[in-house]
C-alpha cells in the first residue's frame, strides 16, 4: 500500500512544506534490489579496537572505499572529517573500552561523522556481552554501549540505522556474516537492536547464494510476509517447500511452481499435523519458519472462547508441536535454523489483542528456552518481531490508528513484508547459528516495546 505522506514529504513542494511546519520528513529507504554485488554501494569507515584488524581483513569483498578514523588497526587510508567521502557504512568497536572515562571516545568518534552520513548510512557499534566480563567497572562500560547505541539510533536522519553488535569468544569469524546483513539495504528497516554473536563452526561457502544446498519450510506461505519470505529464501538459493491451508491451495501452487518449489495444504492444527508434515519431508528439511498467524482481536471483556483458543493454537501450540515433531524424528537436520514469527506486540502488548500479545510473546520465550537445549545439534532457534509493516491486512486499519503506526518509529515509516523477509533469510544463513535464542525486532526502532 502506497504511504502518500511520505510521497508528499518527498516532493518538492511538500519537503518545502513539511520543513516549514516542523512535520517528520522520512525519506523512502535504500533497499536491496535483484543484480546488486556489494552490501555496500559507497564508503566504508573502519574504527575503534582489536576488532577491526579481522574485519579489516574482508572489508574489500564489501566495497572498494574502505576508510579509516581514530584506528590503527585498519589499513586503510585515513578518513578526515568534513574533506573525506560520505559515509554510507560505519563500524567502530568499543569492545576495549573498559572506563568510564574511556567512554568519551563514543561522542569523540562519532560527533564528527554525523554530518557526513549519506542516506541510508548503515552504523554498527561493537562490543563484548557484559555478562561475559569478570571486571565490574568493565561491564558497567561495555552494559553503558547499549543505551549510548538505542539513543544515538533515535538522533539519525536520511533514512540511517545503528546497531549493537556484542561479539563473543570465538564469534570473530562470523563478523562477515552480520556486516554483510547489517550495513546493507538488507537491514532498512531494523535499527537500535542489541544482537549477541556467539561461536559457531559452520560457515557461508557462497555470499551470491548463501542457502545453496538447504531445504526450506514456510509455513503461511501462500500470500503477505511468508511468500515474501519463500522469494527470498529462493533467491538465496533454498529449495522451498511451502506450507498454507488447504483453502490457499490455488496461490500456493502458483508461488511454488514459480520458485521451483513444492507446496503441501495442511492444517497445522490438526491433531496429526505433525506426523503428515514429517511424512511430506521425507529428505529433511534444514530450515523452518513458522510465519502462519492469526489475528482474533477483541478487548478482555469482550474476548470470546473460540477467539482466544483459535490465535492460540495457530501462533503459538502449532509452532512448539510441529518443531518438536521434526526433531524427535529427525528431520530437522543437525545445525538446522528455526525461525519463529512473533511481533512487537508480544514486547510491548497492544489493546484489544491479548490473545495475540499472548501467543507471540510466547514465541520469544520458546526461543530463549529452546535454544540451550539445541545448541548441542549446532540448531539455532530465534523470533523475528515485525512493527508495522504494509501489508493487505494493515492497509484495513482505520487511517488514524494507520498513520500512528507508521509514524511512531526512528524512521518514520512502515516496513515492507521484504524487511521481515530479509531478517529471516540472514538467519537461515549457516553463519548465523553464532545467534540464538534472541528476538529481531524488525518495526524501524518503534516506540514500542523495550
């Protein structure tokens, strides 16, 4: 659905307008398009500690510009403020900074980049997991990035992002992996998230089709979020198998013989749901998305039985019964990726949707408690958490609550389901088993939630 405030802000005589009245100004954001070879399409700045000599090592295979600032550990030439390029990709680690005083090196960095952004800069901070630190007043610095990277992500304009990056033990090789997501149009739509990267042995063979070889099952696949998905994860050389009800039989045929997939009509919510989905797998499956959801909204008061159940069993029961399906028969392979639709309202709630609140904060938690429990198969399970994203379903909204949803984020803007879709496709990647039990929020650093 087409958003004409931001086609309005975007013209001439409405950037005019819409500066003159002090009103947002979100610009349409750089997102990845079909024949692109880089992440990144322009300079990239290098700064910061240790952590910068093994990114230093693969920067060229993301751009030619690759520029230096208040590092020695790059070489690379040296970036002056206010005579070097724009910036379109920024990384600094911060995973040395162990005082208080050490802190100042943040606004000493960054201070002068801010003005030197191109748009759709894409910023990432690194750091090492407090948790992980035996020193106190360490921790206190490495835990104080956090609130430093969700502020500074609130203050970008042009369509800019920043993340956090904590880079565990042994997680230095998978670096690639996330740069590659987080510095690209790939991550548009996500900004001010916190992503702790843990060891993991497998890695990417091909960055031009980082799923080759892989199986992989969408379920709620036939239209909106789960077919952008299946595309995706074609695109990123997945066999996909696509999962609807029997009733969506007709466009899930099609999605599928145009992605050289196979579709199945089930209904997850069958009592042998499970066993009919092994019996459609018989080669494995690598990868599974539970995306199939429903929405039953009524306030508490007014929330009927059959509406409560019904949002229930579909988000929430039918992901924990199929997924453990697939592993006590074993076709979800040995360092498999699940990944589990949930949403900024399981986060934040919302009125009016506490059955759905509910089931996808539900998802999170299935997530955090799986993922110890597979980490053993080299499995990783995480959520991915979309705000507002234009859809058939939030193009019915009433305008007002529509406009709010758009509005209420850094970017100013609503997503595309190809957001969400990118998301997932990152961490379906083999590399990306170095992150588990964590929830993507991918709603443009909504206001909501944490």
């Amino acid at each position: 659905m087409s958003d004409r405030y931001i086609d309005f802000a975007n013209s001439a005589l409405g950037h005019r307008l819409v500066g003159a009245l002090g009103l947002p100004s979100p610009v349409r954001l750089e997102r990845w398009q079909a024949g692109r070879l880089r992440p990144i399409e322009g300079a990239l700045l290098l700064g910061g500690g240790p952590l910068v000599a093994p990114i230093a090592a693969f920067a060229h295979k993301l751009t030619d510009a690759v520029y230096s600032y208040a590092s020695d550990a790059a070489p690379a030439q040296a970036w002056i403020p206010g005579h070097g390029p724009r910036l379109k990709a920024v990384v600094l680690d911060a995973s040395a900074l162990t005082s208080v005083e050490q802190l100042k090196q943040l606004r000493e960095f960054f201070q002068p980049l801010l003005r030197n952004l191109d748009n759709s800069a894409h910023l990432v901070l690194l750091g090492r997991a407090p948790q992980s630190l035996d020193e106190p007043f360490a921790a206190s610095a490495q835990r104080a990035l956090e609130g430093f990277a969700r502020s500074l992500a609130k203050e970008l304009r042009n369509g800019a992002t920043l993340q956090l990056l904590y880079v565990g033990a042994g997680a230095e090789s998978q670096l690639e992996g996330a740069l590659r997501f987080f510095l690209s149009p790939k991550s548009a739509y996500v900004s001010g998230q916190v992503v702790r990267l843990q060891a993991c042995a497998t890695q990417v063979q091909d960055w031009s089709r980082p799923l080759a070889g892989r199986k992989a099952l969408v379920t709620g696949a036939a239209r909106g979020i789960g077919a952008a998905i299946a595309e995706t994860l074609a695109r990123d050389g997945a066999h996909v198998v696509l999962l609807d009800v029997p009733q969506a039989r007709a466009d899930l045929d099609a999605l599928a013989a145009r992605l050289g997939g196979r579709s199945v009509a089930l209904d997850i919510c069958a009592a042998d749901a499970g066993a009919q989905l092994i019996e459609q797998l018989p080669d494995g499956i690598d990868i599974v998305v539970h995306n199939a959801g429903i929405t039953r909204d009524k306030t508490l008061a007014n929330m009927t039985p059959e509406f409560w159940d019904a949002v229930l069993a579909v988000n929430l029961q039918a992901p924990q019964t199929l997924t453990q399906a697939l592993l006590d028969s074993g076709t979800l392979a040995d360092n498999g990726r699940v990944i589990l639709l949930a949403s900024i309202s399981g986060i934040a709630g919302n009125r009016g949707q506490t059955n759905y609140a509910a089931s996808k904060a539900g998802l999170i938690g299935l997530a955090e408690a799986w993922a110890p429990l597979l980490h053993g198969r080299g499995i990783s399970i995480n959520a991915v958490a979309p705000g507002f994203i234009e859809t058939q379903m939030t193009a019915h909204i009433p305008f007002a609550l529509r406009e709010a949803g758009r509005r209420m984020s850094s970017l100013g803007q609503g997503g595309l389901p190809q957001d969400v879709a990118e998301a997932v496709a990152w961490l379906a990647q083999p590399g990306s088993g170095a992150v588990s039990g964590q929830a993507l929020r991918v709603c443009g650093q909504s206001v909501l939630g944490a």
